[in-house]
C-alpha cells in the first residue's frame, strides 16, 4: 500500500515539473502559482479518488481525508510546478 501511495505522490511531482517547465515566458510567478494551483486541483482530485480507489488514504477517514489528500496532492504539484520552472530558467542560461 505504501507503494502505491510513493508512486501517486512521484508521479503528481513529475506531472507538475513537467507542467512548470513547459510554462514558457517571464517569470511571472503568480501567474504560474494561479495556474499550478488551478492544475493542481483538478490532480488532486484525480489522485485523491485514484488513492480511495485503491483503497490507501492518508489516515483521516470520510470526506475531511479527501480534503486533505487533494490539499496534500497540490502542495506536492505546486512543488514541482516551481521545481520544473527553475530547471527551465537554468536551461535557458
């Protein structure tokens, strides 16, 4: 189960490092945040549903522990939004 739970929270970081690296343009960091977090939501959602559905949740039963789960998934994508826009300012150098 642990597995499975690793496994959602490393692919919603790839997804946002991908998601930040690809937002071309300044660096216009509420823009990216808006946009991370509007992503992020609708990821969160996805990967909360997709853990319940596998059975693995995060401790907190019912619909408080979804909430957390999709506010957990979108700090992770957040995350990797900003990770994936730094490695695209340095590439860029």
């Amino acid at each position: 189960m642990l597995l499975e739970l690793l496994s959602l929270i490393l692919l919603n970081l790839i997804l946002g490092i991908v998601f930040g690296f690809i937002h071309h343009g300044k660096e216009d960091y509420i823009g990216l945040l808006k946009n991370g977090a509007l992503a992020g939501v609708l990821l969160g959602i996805i990967f909360a549903l997709a853990a319940r559905y596998l059975s693995i949740d995060f401790g907190f039963p019912g619909i408080l522990g979804i909430v957390f789960e999709i506010f957990i998934f979108l700090i992770i994508f957040i995350l990797g939004t900003f990770i994936g826009d730094k490695i695209e300012g340095i590439r860029k150098k």
